[in-house]
C-alpha cells in the first residue's frame, strides 16, 4: 500500500481521515508527492528527518492566505497553532463536519444549544462565548471576536507587532481555540465536563506560562504583573 497515495474510505477511523488531510496539504504545499518527498530528503541528515526543519519549512508562508504565517507564530504554541490551522482550514471533526459521512446528533456537546460547528463551537456557544469574554477583559481586547474569520482578521491587522502585549493576545487566541477544543473532546468522549471559571484559568496560566518563556523579565515589570495580577482564581 502506498501511503502517498491512499484515500481511506467513509468507514474509516477518524484519526486516519485526519491524518490524510494534513498530508495532502504538506503534498499541496510541496506541489506534488514527488517534489515532496525531494523536498523531505533535503531535511534529512545520515538517513533521520530532522523535525524541526520540516516544522519550520511548513511555518513559511507559501502565498497563501493572510493569516497562514501568523498562525505558526513562535509566540503560539506548536500544538495550538496546530488545532487553529485546522479550525481556520474547517477540518476539525466538529459534530457539523462528522455528519457529512455518518449519521450523528449534531447538537453541541458543551451548551446543548445549537448545532456543532466551527463557529458555534468556538464563538457562540454559550461557554465559549463567557471564555471569551473573561479573557478579552484580561487582555484588555476591545471586543470579542463573533466568527474565525474575524479573530483571523484580527490576528492580521491588529496584533502583528513584536511587543509582548502583541505576542500574548497570539498567544491568547490559538490558546482559546485549542482548549475549547480539547474542553470539547473530553466532554465528547470521557464525559468530563469543566467550567468556564476553570478553563478560563488553564488558558490564562498557559499563555503566562508561555509569555515567561520568550520574556522572563515579565515578572519583574509592571506587564508581567499586569498578567499574572489578573489570573482569574475563581
């Protein structure tokens, strides 16, 4: 079986539709399987990938869409800038997105209001509606964005600088997205539910996290007060 080129079926697992798609668009991103695997066997060294060669050759803007570059950041974390590129894509397994190949109750699983999709999930579900707005008076962002497309947008336009206030909203935004997402996934399958207090708080204490990281003087200025100072402890 070649694995360049096989298509799983409309029975499939899951995990190995998903896994498809992201090749497809590395090979899209390459030109062709050919031109790929080329491309590959200049990232290798005595016959081992080095990963973070692929890594950063898929983080290069390729003239696609604005916000392509944006989202693989060095302020955001790989794996949330993972789970955004896919919602920005519209390849999260969202309930609205399952229901085009199976059979399923598309009612959102976290406010039990509205059908599962991109937008709802993230924006208009009550839940992550108060996310949002908890950590947009953190940030002191002036409005809580409404649709993806929009906070991309703002993630172009409005926060492209190199301060730390700029690199913490990044931060912030692919941190909201991955969380709601994995908030979901646990609510989904395990039947674990959280609150809006506590994943609020996960989100806040990441992008601190994150933020001391890239600037450990944070703490020792009135910024890095200002964030920690208004962790939410509810």
């Amino acid at each position: 079986m070649d694995v360049w080129e096989w298509q799983p079926s409309t029975t499939s697992p899951t995990y190995f539709k998903n896994i498809c798609r992201i090749r497809d668009e590395i090979v899209g991103k390459a030109g062709s399987i050919p031109l790929l695997l080329a491309r590959l066997e200049t990232f290798s060294s005595m016959g081992k990938i080095t990963v973070g060669r692929v890594y950063d050759w898929i983080r290069a803007p390729t003239g696609g869409p604005p916000w392509g570059r944006r989202i693989w950041d060095h302020s955001m974390t790989p794996k949330h800038s993972f789970i955004l590129w896919l919602a920005a894509l519209d390849r999260l397994q969202t309930l609205e997105n399952v229901a085009n190949f199976q059979v399923v109750e598309k009612t959102c699983v976290m406010c039990g209001a509205g059908n599962e999709d991109r937008e709802h999930l993230f924006f208009r579900c009550s839940i992550s509606r108060d996310v949002w707005d908890r950590i947009r008076i953190w940030l002191g962002i002036s409005q809580r964005p409404t649709t993806l497309r929009a906070a991309l947008k703002w993630l172009v336009k409005d926060v492209k600088g190199k301060s730390y206030r700029s690199k913490t909203r990044r931060c912030a935004l692919a941190s909201v997205v991955y969380h709601i997402w994995e908030a979901r996934n646990k609510r989904r399958f395990d039947m674990t539910e959280t609150t809006v207090a506590a994943l609020t708080r996960r989100i806040q204490t990441h992008v601190y996290s994150a933020m001391f990281m890239q600037h450990p003087e944070l703490t020792t200025n009135s910024g890095g007060r200002f964030i920690m100072d208004h962790i939410d402890a509810n």
